[in-house]
C-alpha cells in the first residue's frame, strides 16, 4: 500500500540517493493539490529559476572569488581598490534553476565559475582597463549548500503539515486538511524563505511589520558610506543623482532625532535611480543592500 503523500514526501527528502529536482516536483504535486498558491510559487522559482536576483532566498546568496582569465596563467585572483568594491563583486546571486546547477555540482572539479553576465562583465573591463573575461569561482560547497536548504526546507514543511494533521492518505486531501495546510504553509515559507506567492492577507500583515518596522539608523549610515565609496564605478549622470540622495541620507541620520519616514524615501528613490542602471555590477549592490535594509528594518 503507498504512502500518504505527505509522508512520501518525507521520504523521498530523506533519501539521499533522490535528487532534489525530483523531491521539489513531488512538492509540488503535494502543494498543488492542497492548493497553496504560496507554495507553489517557491517550488516554481526552484524549478524554473528567479528573475528577480534582489529577492532571492539567503541560502541562494554566496560569496565566492572574483577571477580574471590570463592568457598564461588561466584563471587568477582579481584584486579590488577598495573592501566595499570587494564585498559587492564577490557576492554571487545564484538565480538559476535549480536542474542547471545540478551539473555544475556534479562534475569532477572542486569549483565553479560562473559568468558575469555581458553588462557586469563590461563595467569590470572599464574599472580595470582590461579586455578580458571575469566570472565568481564558487566552492562546490556552497554550491551544494543550496540543495541541502532546499531539501530541509521541504522535509521540513513536510513534518509541518503531518503536525498540523494533513496527510493526504489515496493520492488526496480532504477539505479539512486543505484549511489546516494553508496557514501552517503561509507562515513556514514567511519564516523559512521570504513571502512567496499570493499569500493571504494574514501573511501580508506579517510581512508589513517587517517592512515598516523600525529602521536602523546605523545601518543606513554604513550604506551611505559604502555607497559613497562605490560612486566613481556608476556612470556619471546615474553617480550624479545617486550621490545628491546620499548626500540627504547622510544629513538626515545624523540629525539627533532622524525622522523615519524621509528615511525611507531617501533609500526607495537611491533603489529607484540604481534600478535604472541595469546589470551594472555596483547599482546592482546598491539595490541589493537598500531592498535587504527596507525590508529587515533593524
């Protein structure tokens, strides 16, 4: 007799010899029939890759080895003016889908490289006046490491759903289940990989504390300063307005009682101009760490 579907699901994520594409498909068969939207659209993004690199799962952000290619010498560190250049070139954001990265784990080397795209590529030949290829090399650790967080994650909301009583017994869920799935799935992916989907407004209230709650003056001091330093890599008319909103950012934190909300505008008008630079490598930073401070506030 097989399994209830939830308890296959078990299984399957604790068999080591089930690849994790497999596992995520038959999540998605148990998400699907519960019809949890929010679920299934993380399941979708793992499948099909992200589209948007600002949003990513932390498990999906790496620091790797910015590596230039000499053409006696193959692949060599590269060397930055500064840490916050460092910091932002060495950051990978690994969008891909799931089934294209499973080769890159599988081959006999104990790396990866993965290429810049041709935009990030050009400001890095402009920075340092070389026409030569770049790319991150990644250990296959922390390239792995995503599959095991995708695999935990799953068995995870798996044990989730069976505590909350929902097995899905002949291939089904009854309509009870479906009720006692939703909020335990809405509230598992809100803590374990950011709202996904089309939560409810249950999981929407959650998500605004975080948005709109208390803004870490610190923080935005050391991105105006980091930022600061990176201008000189924007081009020049982007450099010039980021800098002037900088330029309020850092007046406004200093002040003994900054206001929050001029605060917020400041940093979702620098998101707003870095946007508009796209696939240049230190906008895309900038974006980055905006999006990370709005959202996680202190």
């Amino acid at each position: 007799m097989s399994l209830p579907l939830v308890l296959e699901l078990q299984r399957l994520a604790l068999n080591e010899d089930t690849s994790v594409v497999q596992l995520v498909r038959t999540a998605k068969l148990v998400a699907a029939k519960l019809k949890l939207p929010d679920a299934i659209d993380w399941i979708d993004r793992e499948l099909n890759g992200y589209s948007d690199l600002t949003a990513l799962p932390s498990y999906r952000i790496l620091r790797g080895e910015c590596r230039a290619i000499n053409p006696f010498r193959g692949w060599v560190p590269v060397q930055f003016p500064d840490a916050q250049m460092d910091e932002l070139c060495t950051e990978a954001r690994i969008g891909q889908s799931l089934g294209s990265i499973e080769p890159l784990v599988r081959d006999d080397s104990d790396h990866a490289l993965l290429h810049y795209p041709f935009e990030i590529e050009q400001t890095l030949q402009r920075m340092f006046q070389e026409q030569t290829r770049f790319a991150i090399r990644l250990s296959k650790g922390h390239l792995a490491g995503i599959f095991d967080a995708v695999r935990n994650l799953t068995l995870n909301w798996s044990l989730e759903l069976e505590q909350a009583g929902v097995r899905g017994e002949n291939m089904s869920f009854t309509l009870n289940e479906q009720n006692e799935a939703r909020p335990v799935t809405q509230q598992f992916f809100i803590q374990n990989a950011g709202v996904v989907g089309n939560v409810s407004d249950h999981a929407n209230v959650t998500n605004n504390q975080n948005v709109h709650g208390s803004l870490s003056v610190e923080r935005v001091r050391d991105l105006v300063k980091q930022a600061k330093a990176s201008l000189p890599a924007l081009p020049p008319t982007l450099a010039a307005e980021a800098g002037g909103v900088l330029d309020e950012l850092a007046v406004e934190s200093r002040k003994a009682s900054p206001n929050s909300g001029k605060l917020r505008d400041a940093l979702s008008s620098l998101r707003a101009i870095c946007e508009g630079a796209a696939g240049n490598i230190v906008a895309s930073g900038i974006t980055a760490a905006v999006t990370a401070l709005l959202t996680h506030g202190a």
